[in-house]
C-alpha cells in the first residue's frame, strides 16, 4: 500500500478540482476570449459582478494580475497608496506595485487593518509646492491574510469609504478571500463590494477552482481594466474551461466555506491547550490559524516544529515563531484530527 500523503494545510490554494468540476470544465462552451467570443467566461464575470453588486468583471489569471490591474488603472508613477501592514499587494507580489505601476505605498498599523480616523489623517491631497507625493488610492484586504483572516466588518469599511471618497480617492477592496469574509459575517459580498471603487475576489482559494480571480468595478473601469490585462499577458483565449471551474466553485462552494472555519476553529483551539504553541484565537474568524512557538516549547522555532510534525502535515513558516496552518476543500475532519495528534506527539511526547 502507499504510504499516506501528509494532510496539506499550506493554503488553500492547494486543492485539486472535483469531479463535479472537471465535468463542468469539460463541457464548457468556449471561443477565443481575446475577441470577447467566449460565453462562459462572460457568463462568469456577469456573475461575479453581480453578486459583488458592481457593474461589470473581467477574468483575470491571478488575484496579483487583479491587484496590479487595479494599481494600473487607478494610480500613475510616484503615486501613494495607502494599505495595511503585510498587505498582499504590499508585501507579497514581487514588488510589482512598484515595478508595474511605479507606485509607493504608506503601510498604516500593525495587524492588517487600519481604523477610519488614521486613515484620514494619512491621506495626501495635491501639494501645490510639490514635496508630496499625492494619495490616489486605498487598498484594504478582507479577509486579511498575514492579519490571520480576520473580517473586517461593513461598518468598519464602510467608515474607511466614506473618509477616501470625501477626499475623492477611490478603494480598491482585495477580495481575495471576501467570500470567507460573507460566510463568517453572514452578509452577502456586496455589502463591502458594492461601496467600492473595484474589488478583486479569488476563485482559486476557498472556492476551490485551479485558476482564476475577477475584478469587478463601473463599466469604464472595467474597460480600462481590459487593457492593461492585455499589457500583461492576461489576455486568454479559450478560457472558458477555466471559467466554468470559476461558475461551478460559486455555485456549489460558497456555503462549504462554514465548514473550513469551524475545522479551522477546531484546529486552534485544540493547538492552544498544547504547551509551548500560543494561538490569539480572537483573529481565527475564517479559515486561517497562525500559531505562535513560544518559550518553554520543546522545540526551538516554527520551522523546526513543522519537520517534526511534516510525516503527518504540512503547513508554512510565516515568520521565526508563526506558522500557518489552512483549512480549505481537500482536509476533513480526520485531516483535523491527524495534524493534532501529530503536533501533540511534537510537543507533549
Ligand atoms: C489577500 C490576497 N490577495 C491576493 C492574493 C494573490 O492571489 P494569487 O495567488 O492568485 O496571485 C493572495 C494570495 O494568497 C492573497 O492572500
């Protein structure tokens, strides 16, 4: 017999379609989409824009194509943009805000989310002399992934809208994991979406399907949005095999996302009774669990304790101390129970 593969709790970017899924990709009616002939793809971003309350989408490769799509069209060379600490568009895709849209970024607080009155006391306007550099965008991430998953309410965005609009500055809303944000607050994606000036939102997360983001905004911007898709090499052709992965992870996975947080809920509060792993189990609100190896554990740091643990699971090291454990479409609840058991022989002997 094979040996058993570790559970993977690296992201949930690792799952593998289903068999329901592959047959909807099989039997997707498709045309070249560079010249806008494929209809599953249109059918998708109608979707996506609909249920985001916004005029229109556009099929992208990449929630990073998204992010950067939308630095593009919204902001020009030596523009600020306004984000939290360890955005993803900050932090993680390779510097392109800067390399791409020539953009710099002010990071604001220290858990992912900022509060309404620091953001408004942050913004510039145009400085006539010239010394500063003019905020021309704010990007807010919800979920937060560094941040721990964790949903920042509709009011709370809301309140950062109505700052950034007053000082006529739009926000871009990534979404990546917004869906997991509507489960966990129980509202509909539109009630942060809606308010924004362009959302990205992630079909290749929680949702399940292999590839794809859309990013959703007005007609025009999606238009212009179009255009530097094609700058960067977004612009596929027979998508539509992809895009039916995208319409049928929205029609049959949103809801399964419950079960990810209540695994991921599992997951933290067990790891928390263990001795030397500290877990804020304020910030497990979605399907994320970071965990921290503190002093008296019977291991040094978060990286060794992964290779004790790694016959039985996977996860990452997202800092000396922190790793991260995700739940998502391809762990069960004896997924759950493995990596405990395996953690517990780690720690407790
Ligand atoms: C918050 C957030 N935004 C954007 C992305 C980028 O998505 P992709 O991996 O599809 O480029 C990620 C990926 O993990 C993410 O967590």
């Amino acid at each position: 017999m094979k040996p058993r593969l570790p559970s993977d709790f690296r992201s949930d970017t690792v799952t593998r379609p289903t068999t329901a899924m592959r047959a909807a990709m099989a039997a997707a009616e498709v045309g070249d989409d560079v010249f806008g002939d494929d209809p599953t793809v249109r059918a998708l971003e109608a979707a996506v824009a609909e249920r985001l309350g916004l005029e229109a989408g556009l099929f992208v490769p990449s929630g990073t194509m998204a992010n950067q799509i939308a630095l593009l069209v919204h902001c020009r060379p030596g523009d600020d943009v306004i984000v939290g600490w360890h955005a993803h568009s900050y932090a993680y895709e390779g510097g392109g805000g800067a390399a791409l849209a020539g953009v710099q970024f002010t990071v604001l607080g220290h858990t992912g989310h900022f509060d309404a009155p620091t953001l408004a006391a942050t913004i510039r306007g145009e400085d006539a002399s010239g010394h500063a550099p003019t905020t021309r965008l704010v990007m807010v991430e919800n979920t937060h992934n560094r941040g721990g998953g964790v949903v920042l309410p509709v009011d709370a965005y809301q309140g950062l809208v109505d700052v950034a609009h007053k000082r006529g500055v739009p926000v871009h809303l990534d979404g990546a994991r917004l869906w997991n944000a509507a489960v966990a607050a129980n509202v509909s994606p539109a009630a942060w979406a809606a308010a924004s000036d362009s959302v990205s939102v992630c079909l290749s997360k929680g949702l399940g399907a292999p590839v794809g983001s859309v990013l959703c905004g007005t007609r025009a911007f999606v238009r212009r949005a179009h255009k530097y898709r094609k700058m960067l090499g977004g612009g596929l052709r027979q998508a539509g095999v992809l895009a039916a992965a995208g319409l049928h992870a929205l029609e049959h996975h949103f809801e399964r996302l419950r079960d990810d947080h209540a695994r991921a809920r599992r997951l933290a509060e067990a790891l928390a009774q263990l001795p030397g792993l500290r877990v804020d189990l304020s910030r497990v609100q979605t399907n994320l669990v970071f965990a921290e190896v503190v002093e008296g554990a019977r291991v040094l740091d978060a990286a060794t304790l992964l290779s004790r643990v790694s016959e039985d699971v996977r996860g990452v090291v997202s800092g000396p101390q922190t790793l991260r454990l995700v739940t998502h479409l391809d762990v069960n609840d004896d997924d759950v129970t493995r990596a405990l058991a395996a953690f517990e022989r780690a720690l407790v002997g």
